[in-house]
C-alpha cells in the first residue's frame, strides 16, 4: 500500500522502494558496498538523486508504464527504468521499505561481478541508442 499511495493520491508517476530509507536486517558489508558503489553510478548516470538503485520493490502509473521502455536485460533494466524516469520528466517518490536478508535470499541475489557487467550494459545501451 506505501509503494502506491503516492500514485494514487497523484504525487508521483513511478514509485521506488528503498532499503536504505528504510530497514534492512542482514545485509553483508561486502553487498552494502557494492550497493552503495552502484547508488553513487546511478546518480551520476541518471543525474537522479536515488538512494536506491537495484531495490525491485517499484510502481508505475499507467503513464510511465506506457512512456518507459525497457531494453535492457538483467538487473540493468533497475538502472535503465530509473533514467528513463529523467528522459522522460516523470514525477517520482522513493519511500521506506523492509528488507531482511537471510541465507535462502543471499543465495539468489546478485554477485558483485554483475555490478560490472550492469555498468557495461548502461553504456553500451547509451552508445546504440
């Protein structure tokens, strides 16, 4: 309900979760830091001031649904919706979310060897278009 409030009390366009706005349990200093390397890449990428780049947690209105265009695959797209948002002059909002880290979901998340491979994916998407 938090993450869509904001779209339909018509404050913002597109809505993202934040971890770091809000709580996370678990979190290992080596993932942080490459969370926070990905943020910092994020905003001078985008020129959006995120505190959260790679947060699945995120709503569209119809209208950005319908403006942003995703080309990109993996974990890139998180990085691609969030300057498409710029692009295309779309209201939006982070607001607080929970994440609890546990073994099961440490398992399955990214690695740090993906954050390169998200950054040469910005850039070469960047070159094509």
């Amino acid at each position: 309900a938090r993450l869509v409030a904001p779209i339909e009390n018509d404050q913002a366009d597109v809505v993202l979760g934040s971890r770091f706005l809000g709580t996370t349990v678990g979190l290992p200093w080596g993932r942080w830091l490459v969370l926070k390397i990905g943020i910092h890449f994020t905003r001078v990428f985008s020129r959006l001031p995120v505190t959260d780049t790679h947060n699945g947690l995120r709503a569209l209105s119809r209208k950005a649904a319908q403006q942003i265009h995703i080309t990109l695959s993996g974990m890139a797209h998180a990085s691609e919706i969030i300057e498409q948002i710029r692009e295309h002059g779309l209201r939006w909002r982070e607001v607080p979310v929970t994440i609890d880290y546990c073994e099961e979901t440490l398992t399955k998340g990214q690695s740090g060897w993906n954050g390169f491979r998200i950054v040469a994916r910005l850039l070469l998407g960047r070159i094509v278009r």
